[in-house]
C-alpha cells in the first residue's frame, strides 16, 4: 500500500469519528455517500476528457485512489484555515470597540462605540462606566431608532429587505451565544438626564424617498425576509455540538467584522440598500453633530455605532478646529 492510501485512510477515518461525534451515524453516511457520488462524477468527466483527447483512461481503483487522497487534502486545508482563522480571531486578535474622549476645551465628550449583540460582559462595563460619569453629572446621548407609523415600519422593512422588528437583535444573538442590547439598562442610571439622539423610523423613510426618487418611481419593492423564522428554523435544526461549532465560527465573524473597518464599508456597500445606508449613517450624523454643538452641557457621554465616530468628529472640527481626540480606551466585547 502506498504512503498516501495510509494517509488518505487516516484522514478519512478520522472525519468519520468527528462526524460520528457530531451527529451519530447520520452524518458519517452523509459524508461517506457525498465522498462516493464526487468520485463517480469526477471520474465520469475524465473518462469523458480522455476519451475526447484520446488519452489513455486511468483504471477506476487507481483514480479512486487519487481522488480520495486530494480530498483528504481538500479537507485538511479547509479544516485547518477555517479551525487557526477562528482560534486567532476569538483568541489572540479579539476585536475591540474604543471608547474616545474628545475636547475642544469647552466640552468634554466620551464617545463609546457599541455593537447591538455582544456579550454580557460588555454591556455591563458600559454601564458601570456610565453610573461612573453620570454621578459627576455628565449626560447620556444615546441612539436609538424611534418607532415610526405601521405603513412606514412596513416601508422599512422593505428597503431594508429584511423584517426589523424587535426581536430580531434577540434571535441573532442565538446563533453567537451572546446577549443583545437593550438600552432599558443605560438609561435613568443616577440622574434622568438622558436624551435620544436619533432619527424616527418616519425621518427615515422621509429622507429614504428623497434619495430613491429612481427607485420610487420604479416602484421596485423587495419581500422582506423574515430573518426571526430563518434564524429559528436554523436553530431547530442542530443538536448542542453543531450548535458549539457555528457559535465559535460565528463569532469569529463578528470579531473580524469589528476589528476591520474595511470589512464593515465593504459589507455596506455591496449587501445593504445604498441609499438607506446614506440615511441611517451621515443624516444621523448630522443630528448628533448638531446636538453636541448645541448642547448646554458640557460633558456628555455618547453610545452610538462605530462607523459614526470620524465623521461626526470630523464635522465637529469643521465646526471648530479646537475638537481633538485626547483619550482612546478600549472594551473587548466577547471576553
């Protein structure tokens, strides 16, 4: 027996023991017939490409064998890219969410980026660090989405093609065993002096009109997906194991999402509605910028998306060049 029908034999049984693992007998002859039907089909079209080039055909035992040491290989790529990618991004180069203090010698404000599903961890820190501040009489500026008319709900969930209700946040968090953000526990910490700062769902689809006037005249509408039953559906559907396995692979995701910008503008740009984007990014801006400049407070504690962050500071210097970042703290967000 040659030295890579051993290896292929090593690899192959131990992805049946994994497979077995994972789900019983079911997924080992998931694999085993998926390995089988692959082997036909490819050995099929080099019978086929032989024959066209009038080469000579490999035996079939001799092309099994080949087949089934490159997909012992195959699988050692992917298992270990996927298994080192994931170690590294839960483990070694966790994502980090900054909370910036920025000056202009007048005002003083802490802008604390957040994410709306992370661990519980996070949120609680946030927390303790607002009773912190707000005990020294800062205030809160906090985003969130104000409920629109049911027409205009509805209005959003079709541009945002997807059904945007408030559980939503709460079934995601499912598939990354994590916890989700509910505001109810920043708010009313120590004084009452905490304001939304934010668009209502009727501002946005207002403004999302304005600049989708192609779009409306079309009168091109998507069927929102109903993310909830999907992500349930999904749910339902694995055991504890494979459960464990897509939460860490997932939250890897979530990690490199967070660590990379780039992967943040790179995901807006091609799988979200453009145009909404527009809205629900820069008119936000808009609104923070000007509630900051107008404030009569003059330290305010800000919890909003990242991606607001250089805009809104940049506006604000724009307004005043005194504005500088004078502090950068960070909270890892799955600990």
């Amino acid at each position: 027996m040659r030295n890579k029908d051993i290896f292929s034999m090593i690899i192959i049984l131990l992805f049946i023991i994994i497979t077995f693992y994972l789900n019983s007998i079911i997924w080992v002859l998931s694999f085993l017939t998926s390995i089988w039907i692959y082997t036909i089909i490819f050995y099929s079209f080099h019978i086929i490409w032989r024959s066209l080039l009038k080469k000579e055909i490999i035996d079939s035992m001799t092309y099994i064998k080949n087949f089934i040491f490159r997909v012992s290989i195959f699988l050692i790529i992917i298992v270990s890219f996927f298994s080192i990618t994931s170690y590294l991004l839960n483990e070694v180069y966790k994502a980090k969410m900054p909370e910036y203090t920025i000056s202009n010698w007048e005002k003083i404000v802490k802008f604390q980026a957040m994410v709306h599903i992370w661990s519980q961890n996070f949120y609680d820190n946030i927390e303790n660090n607002i009773r912190e501040f707000k005990k020294n009489w800062w205030v809160l500026f906090f985003e969130w989405v104000k409920p629109g008319t049911e027409e205009n709900m509805e209005k959003f969930n079709q541009a945002m093609w997807i059904n945007f209700d408030e559980d939503l946040y709460k079934n995601f968090s499912k598939l990354y065993w994590v916890t989700f953000q509910d505001n109810n526990q920043f708010l009313w910490l120590e004084n009452e002096l905490d304001f939304n700062i934010d668009l209502s769902v009727d501002d946005i689809i207002k403004l999302y009109k304005e600049k989708n006037i192609e779009n409306n005249k079309q009168k091109n509408y998507w069927v929102p997906i109903d993310a909830n039953k999907e992500i349930l559906d999904t749910l339902s559907n694995l055991n504890e194991k494979e459960l464990k396995i897509l939460v860490y692979l997932n939250q890897a995701i979530l990690n490199m999402i967070i660590w990379s910008e780039s992967t943040q503008w790179f995901l807006s740009d091609n799988f979200t509605n453009k145009e909404l984007f527009e809205v629900i990014l820069d008119e936000r801006n808009k609104i923070l910028v000007n509630e900051i400049q107008k404030s009569e407070y003059k330290k305010i504690y800000i919890t909003y998306w990242l991606l607001h962050f250089k805009w809104v500071l940049k506006e604000l210097q724009k307004l005043d060049p005194k504005w500088e970042i004078i502090e950068i703290k960070y909270l890892y967000p799955i600990n």
